[in-house]
C-alpha cells in the first residue's frame, strides 16, 4: 500500500543550514553554484547514498497546442532523463476522453509511476482504479488539479498568488477609480478559477467591472479566443481590458486585437493580460501585442515530483501529498508580472527566481550511487 507523508524534517533543516554558506544573487535568492551547494546539502541530510532503481514515467499532457503543457511535459522528461529513468508520453488533446484514455493506456502498460498535468482527476477514475490495484503511484504536476483524495501527491503554483499579482499590475494601469470595464476569460478548471477569484478580490476594492465573459475551449485555444474576442470588440466597445488566464490562448486575443486596433497600443485599444510567459507570450509583449503575463518558473513541480518518486523508490520515503518545502528560501514558485520593462534577451524565457535545475541535479548526483 502506498504511504503519503511529507520530506523528512532532516532534508529540510539540512537544506537550510547550508544556505547560511552559499551565496545569493541581487534579489537574495540562490545563484546557480549556491543552489548546486544546496543540493549537495540535501543529499547528504537524506543519508548515505543509494542506487536509485530503474522506473518507467507515464506522462499525460493536458493539451499539446498549450505552450505552458509543452514546457510542464519538457521539465518532467528533463527530470525523469537526469535519474536515468525511462519517459513515456501521451497527449491529452484538450479532451476529457482522450486524457483519460491516455491514462489508462499507460497504468495498462505497466509504467512504474503515472503523471498527470493538472487536469482532475474525475477525469480519469478507471486508471485511477487500476493504479490503486497495481500500486502505481500518480502525482499531478502543473497547475491546481481540483480535488486530489486519489492522488500520491500534487505540485502547482500557488495560481491565486499569480493571479493576485497579475490583477496588481492591471488596477495600476487602469486606474482604481476609472470605472473601466474588462472582459473575463473563465474556464471550470480549478487553476483558472483561482487565478480568476483573485483577480475578482482585487477589483471588488476599486471601480473596475466585469463587462462581460466567455469560456475557453481547451481544444482550440488560439482560433477560439481570436473569434471571442472579435465578438466582444464588436458587441462591448467600450472594454477596457481584456483579462485572459488561460495560457496560450492569448495568442488568439492578441490577433483579434491587433486585427481591430492595427498598429495601436493602450489606451488607444483595450489592455490584454495573459498568464505565463513562454517565448511565443514574450515576442508578443515585444512586439506591443500583449500588455503583462505573469510568469511562474514553469516546470519546477515536475523536479519535486521526480524527487519525490526517486526518494520513495530508493530509500523507501512516502510521497508528499502536497508540495514540500526544501528550505525558506528555495521558494520555487514566486511569480512575477513581465511587461515590456522586463523581458529577458530575445529567445530566452525569463529567469527562475531559483535555480531548480541545478539544486536537484546536484541532489541526485550525490545522493544516488549509479547516477555518474
């Protein structure tokens, strides 16, 4: 029977008594030889090193057409590679049918572990049943699943704090007291529903309104959103901004603008605000298409959650149920709101605030005897 319990209060107080000694960058975080003395500092609180076994990783996407899935599935692969483990993937499409056949094909396959990226897990109960019966792990990575009773363990974001943050950024440029009128893209998934009520918290202390709402179709995030935001360009001309947190599907919200409001930037055509930022996100924002995303360090769950497997089948440890702490000051998850006045270099993604890569690789390259 599977054990759910949290990382040992030895990891923790490891971790942080060796960042005394590390170094940090400008804002006090680690720098990458910090976060690799860090890592070597865990390993040697999680006790003598093991061989971590072999694994085989089940991987369901939520939607392929998703940049933020891309990246989610692309860190997962990165992490289960660097333990030295086999990756096997299937995509979700956008589809409840599809993630769930793909779930269910996989835990048929006998893979040692499955992951899933963020879609809930009333979505794929029949898999979950065989997991159960064949004691598969499943742990869910990247965005706030929902209910998470059946899973070994789940790592996301905090989304209202991104949420939170974005709608900061939003109040300021509006004007608390302009009385402006946004339009809200919705969807029932929990990560958007936070992001979503957050955002509502903030505007419910200014004069801003909704104008009026529409619901994302994962299935086609990009020409769904251009067609919903051209019908309320049409029918709310008046908006004043439009608030879109489901990732990539700004792309779609930035043509539909650009197409009626060619050339122009805020206020002279209405705000667009998105969520992530990957490299399609940034050349919008470059290019004065799209407004602000808030970013979060995408793909860290997915090294918590290969952790997480590797301590459980090297060493016997239990799965934290929900994300563990490596340390106050390993805060994996801080977002931070980028705009024209922040971009990273062209064709670099914005910069974790910690470098995660290189805490666990080095964990593991200490920590497990067959790695080097």
């Amino acid at each position: 029977m599977r054990v759910r319990l949290a990382v040992t209060a030895a990891t923790l107080a490891g971790t942080a008594l060796a960042l005394s000694a590390c170094g940090t960058n400008s804002i006090g975080t680690p720098t990458e030889s910090a976060a690799a003395d860090l890592g070597v500092a865990a390993a040697a609180a999680a006790g003598a090193p093991v061989e971590v076994p072999p694994l085989t990783i089940g991987y369901v996407k939520y939607v392929g057409a998703n940049f933020e899935a891309a990246r989610e599935e692309v860190a997962s692969k990165q992490a289960a590679e660097a333990l030295g483990w086999t990756f096997v993937t299937c995509d979700g499409q956008g589809d409840p049918a599809t993630m769930a056949k793909c779930a269910k094909d996989l835990v048929n396959q006998n893979v040692d572990v499955l992951v899933t990226n963020a879609f809930p897990q009333s979505y794929f109960t029949e898999a979950l049943d065989i997991a159960d019966r064949k004691d598969i792990p499943v742990i869910s990575v990247g965005g706030d699943p929902g209910p998470q009773d059946r899973l070994d363990g789940a790592y996301y974001p905090d989304e209202s704090a991104m949420g939170g943050a974005l709608a900061d950024w939003m109040v300021e440029k509006l004007g608390a007291n302009s009385a402006a009128e946004i339009i809200v893209q919705n969807f029932p998934a929990q990560f958007i529903v936070a992001r979503n009520e957050a955002m509502l918290a903030k505007i419910a202390e200014t004069t801003i309104t909704v104008g009026g709402e529409f619901d994302a179709d994962p299935a086609n995030l990009t020409t769904g959103t251009e067609e919903q935001v051209t019908s309320f360009l049409d029918s709310t001309p008046d908006a004043k901004a439009f608030w879109i947190p489901f990732s990539s599907s700004d792309a779609g919200a930035a043509k539909a603008i650009e197409t009626k409001f060619p050339g122009k930037s805020f206020p002279d055509r209405p705000l667009l605000l998105g969520v992530y930022a990957s490299l399609p996100t940034l050349d919008l924002i470059r290019q004065g298409k799209l407004d602000a995303s808030v970013e979060n360090a995408l793909g860290w769950a997915s090294w918590v959650a290969m952790d997480q497997i590797a301590q459980n089948a090297a060493r016997g440890t239990t799965i934290a149920k929900t994300t563990p702490s490596y340390g106050a000051d390993l805060d994996w998850d801080k977002p931070t709101v980028v705009t024209k006045d922040n971009l990273p270099p062209e064709g670099e993604l914005l910069a974790p605030p910690i470098d995660y890569v290189s805490f666990f690789t080095s964990k593991w390259n200490n920590e497990f005897t067959n790695l080097n």
